[in-house]
C-alpha cells in the first residue's frame, strides 16, 4: 500500500480530520491485555494511546491545519430512516466514557479544535469538512481514522491516514489503494460495496448471504446497487434470490453506509490553523495520569515525572511532581567486599537477633538454576542497607555464602523480598533452604492491584514517591539487552566491570526500598480483605513450588505405557465400527472421503 502523501503542488495545506472516537475505541482495546493504569488505579489506557497517536502525527507529519471530530448522542438522519440502526451496540465501557473528557483537554490543550454537530455523527464531520477542503483548492486533506467507511471519500485531494499499530509505520491509502483494495473503479462505490456487504458494526443489514467478496465482485461487474438491482433477474440460483427478494434492503444499507458531506458544520479553515500548545496544562495532564514517558519525550529535563503525586512549582516556574531519588534522601548503605570474611560474620551475627529482614540477591544471570551468585543485599531499616559481595572462585564463594546459612535458615526470622520466588530457587540451587515465614511484595500487590504492574521501580515510585537506581545506570547496560550482568562483564568500557559502590548502592537500595514496602503492602492486604489468602494460600506456596521445581515431577512410565496400549485398542475397535456401519474401507483421516 502506498505510504506517501498524494502530490500538493499548489499549496503546503495539510489538513488532518481525526475520528476522535474510533481512535479512542481503538486504543483502548489495543491495550486490552495488558491495560495502563495510574497508581490510583484509574485505566488510562484510551488517554494514552490517542496522545501517543497525536504526538507521532504532529512530530512526523507536521500538519497545518488540524481537528478532531467527535459522535454526539442525538439520533442522526440514519436513525430516522432507520431506528435500528447501531442499536445492537454494547454499552460504551465506563473507561472509555471516562476517558472521552480528558481526551478532549488533552486535544485543546495543544490547541486543537474539538469538533461537534448535535445529529450528526463524526464521519459526516470530517467529509463535509475534507469535501469543502477539496473545493477550496488549497488542501490536502487526512483522514485520521482505522474506519473503513472513509474509502468513499478518498479523492486526488484527500487521503485516509490510519495510525500504525505497535510501532509500525502508518498507512496512508490513496484513490489507487482504494480501487486494489475494494475492487472499483472509483472511491465512491465503496457505498455501493457496503450496501449489498451490510456492516455488522452499525447494524446496517446489507443482502443476507452476500459477504465482502461477493459484494466486492457484484459491484466491481455491475457497478452500483441501483444497476445491480436493475438486472437482478441474470443473477443465478440464492442469489438471485436474495438479491430480488432484498432489494429494498439493499438501497436502504446503501443509504446508512454513505457518508454526509454537507452536514451543518460552521467552521472557518482558519480557524483550524495549528497553533501554540498550552505547555502547562499539557504537564498537569501528563502528571496527574502518569504520562512520565510521554512528559519526557515532550519537554525533556522541563519535566520531573510522577506517579500520581502531588504537584509544585519549580523556581523557573515550571510545573513537576515531588518526587525524589537517592540524591535527595540521606542513605546509609554498607559495602561488604568479597574479601571481607569478618564483615559477612559481623552482618551475620548482627541478622540473628533480628524478627525479619529483607534480602535480594545479585546474580549472572536469570536461570535459578544455573546463575551464579554476585552478592546478597540486606535491609531491616528505613534508608539502610548492606551489599555483602561473594567471591567469584567457585570454592572461596561456596565458603563465603556459609556465613549467611544460619540466618537464612533460621525458621524464626521472616524474610522478605520482592520476587522471592527467584532468590529463594536460587539460594536452593547453591545448598542453602530459606525457613521462616515469606513476605513477597510483588506477590502481595499482585493481589491488592491485579491490574496494574508489579515491578520494585514501579511500586516504589507509586507507594513511596521515590525513584530507585536504574540497572543500566549501575551495570551500565540495560538488563532487557544483557540478561543479569556479574561485575566483570559490563561496563562502560572493554574488559572492566561496572562500579562496585554503584552496584552496591543498587542492590542495597532494592533491600532497602522493599523492606519500606512491605510496611505498606501489609497494610493494603488488610483494607482489601486479601490477608487470609495471602498468609495462608499464596505464602506458603513459595518454597513449596521452589522444591517441586527442584526436584521434578516423577511420573510412572508403565502406567503411562499400559494407557497409551489401551487406548490404540479402542481406537482400533472404534475404526472397526466405523467401517461396519459404513460398509466399506476408507481413511478416517481423510475430510474429503469422510464427508
């Protein structure tokens, strides 16, 4: 399909028609599965994605004139011809309904006109607009829409522009996609596709048992419905039939299907000019639904992100989110070499009187399994922590993780982690059992918020207002590139490792900034009614899904054995059966002879 804009010799116009519902309705369900929540729990899903698709337009596609056009709810001239018309329509999902409002702020905050015709609906917004943008002489006009119906409009002058999906480039059909992709000669007899094709999605009925290719096929040999309708009578067999029998029908689907283009819209093209955004409003926004990838990529270092906290002014008057990192908070976090036998006894000892404490390990890499171990980071206190390091000879690392056994299996001190599953598989792989009662922080907000995400940066900044160490700013690489890095194969130059007080802060910071956690996360627990099944199902599941993976699953062969045998007897006393009753031999795995 072409992706370049039809040529406009005559003027540097390029006017962009948004469908602002269908965009919206597109983003939301693009981000069905894994929808984007604010740590309020409010879905933004429909919020985000129209903006992301209105931040590639406007950076990639530099329109001069611009609007987004949107459905009111008075019944429009189809629903007088024909009450049923989208009458089959699920309900709007309370989502989408919420987003609608803040979408419209969003759009006027970039000074954007928000356009609305009380009975009419969208589509004959934008043609009516894109067909006087045609008369003018001076446009090129886009139509910003994933809807097929906007194939009749599509001229030497305007163009449909659907928004690419997941990254893809967009798609920008013109009067030459359209013919190969419906089968015309011109844009304009995609009504006539329609009205024999019907659309499910409108409740326009359309010829029953004329499908897209049929429609396609009819109209492409006899040009329009009325000429179809015309010499109904050289149609052959059904279809003959239903195409005389439905003939009233079929002008009536026509009817729906088309487009108004001269809808009472009162908007000057002048007015529709691109001009300067509303930055401040545009931060307020992108803070208070969390829009930190999208504030940062508008404003840059103009913008501090955050997750849904409170608001201030900065000296130069811009407007950021309170939150804070390892800079502005005062820590305490120990580094323990790995040549440092008498400082792991000394932490060691000082954890054996202890209730609880946090742990997390550092590994090579995120195979329990075979990982080896870089070091362990403990907290017990708000802002400390220790990174105790372990050598990385075999046998002296081995000796080293003995300092910790006792504590680690002390069935009296609780631990806590988040993503325990993981620390403890991994110390169980290298001798040592974890005892006592767990406490794992992503487990537990996978209860509270379903929903949402559950990674540590993510809670921290969510629940603590504070922003941890990045991987890549410790390691020096980013983890999705290198899997879990050791300390002697990244760093920002060949053959070193990352730093290790960086590394130690890093890892520190995780124990430290977890422990603070699950003071909360116990809390919510609680005010969810999610104790009980935390406590007494999810918990104690941990180790024991740590061990079964350990040691496998036996299985009986023999008895498998003695099954598979049983089950090829029947299987060929059934076949048996089969060709008794059919009187003849044939392959029962062959459609064609079995039907």
């Amino acid at each position: 399909m072409p992706d370049a804009a039809p040529d406009s010799p005559d003027s540097d116009h390029r006017l962009f028609l948004l469908d602002g519902m269908a965009l919206i309705y597109r983003a939301h369900f693009a981000l069905i599965r894994s929808p984007i929540f604010t740590s309020k729990g409010v879905n933004t899903s429909a919020i985000y994605g129209f903006t992301t698709t209105l931040l590639d337009l406007l950076e990639n596609q530099k329109p001069t004139h611009i609007a987004v056009a949107f459905d009111t709810p008075e019944p429009t001239p189809r629903h007088e011809i024909y009450p049923e018309y989208k009458a089959q329509r699920e309900a709007m999902p309370e989502d989408i309904g919420r987003a609608i409002p803040v979408v419209k702020r969003l759009i006027q905050a970039f000074d954007i006109p928000v356009l609305e015709c009380p009975g009419y609906e969208a589509d004959d917004i934008i043609g009516t607009l894109a067909k006087r943008a045609e008369a003018e002489g001076d446009y090129t006009v886009y139509m910003v829409t994933p809807d097929k119906d906007f194939a009749q409009l599509v001229s030497e002058k305007s163009v449909i522009y659907k928004p690419g999906r997941q990254g893809s480039a967009p798609e920008i059909l013109d009067v030459g996609a359209i013919r190969e992709q419906w089968q015309v000669e011109k844009p304009e007899q995609v009504i006539d596709v329609l009205g024999l094709w019907g659309d499910a999605s409108d409740n326009i009925p359309g010829i029953p048992g004329v499908g897209e290719k049929t429609a396609k096929k009819l109209i492409s040999e006899w040009g329009s419905v009325d000429n179809l309708l015309a010499h109904a009578d050289e149609l052959k067999g059904k279809l003959k039939e239903n195409v005389a029998t439905h003939a009233k029908q079929a002008r009536l689907s026509r009817k729906l299907a088309e487009i108004i283009i001269d809808a009472p819209v009162p908007v000057d093209f002048h007015a529709l000019k691109l001009g300067p955004r509303d930055d401040e409003t545009l931060k307020s926004l992108f803070v208070e639904f969390e829009f930190n990838s999208i504030g940062k990529r508008l404003f840059g270092d103009a913008f501090a992100a955050g997750r849904g906290h409170a608001v201030e002014t900065s000296e130069s008057g811009e407007l950021v989110a309170k939150l804070k990192s390892i800079a502005d908070i005062e820590k305490r976090y120990r580094r323990i070499a790995a040549d440092d036998d008498k400082g792991r006894r000394e932490l060691a000892s000082q954890m054996g009187t202890l209730d609880a404490f946090c742990f997390d390990v550092e590994t090579t890499g995120l195979d329990e399994k075979t990982a080896g171990l870089l070091g362990i980071a403990f907290s017990w206190e708000k802002d400390a922590g220790f990174y105790a390091e372990l050598p990385q000879d075999p046998a002296k690392g081995t000796e080293a993780l003995e300092s910790f056994r006792g504590v680690l299996e002390n069935a009296a001190i609780a631990k806590i982690g988040h993503n325990l599953k993981f620390d403890v598989s991994v110390l169980h792989w290298h001798g040592v059992k974890v005892a006592g009662d767990l406490f794992d922080t992503m487990l537990a907000h996978t209860l509270i918020e379903p929903d949402q995400r559950h990674r540590m940066d993510y809670l921290s900044e969510t629940y603590l207002g504070y922003t941890p160490i990045s991987y890549e700013e410790a390691f020096g690489a980013p983890m999705e590139k290198s899997g879990q890095l050791t300390m002697f194969d990244a760093g920002p130059e060949e053959n070193t490792g990352p730093d290790p007080e960086k590394v130690a802060r890093y890892a520190a910071e995780d124990a430290d900034v977890t422990w603070q956690l699950a003071d909360i996360l116990r809390g919510k627990l609680k005010d969810e009614g999610q104790e009980r099944v935390f406590h007494d199902i999810e918990a104690p599941l941990l180790p024991v899904l740590v061990r079964m993976e350990a040691e496998g699953v036996r299985i009986d062969t023999n008895a498998l054995s003695e099954i598979g045998h049983q089950l090829a007897a029947n299987m060929t006393e059934l076949e048996a059966r089969v060709y008794e009753s059919a009187g003849t031999r044939f392959n029962l795995n062959s459609p064609k002879q079995v039907g």
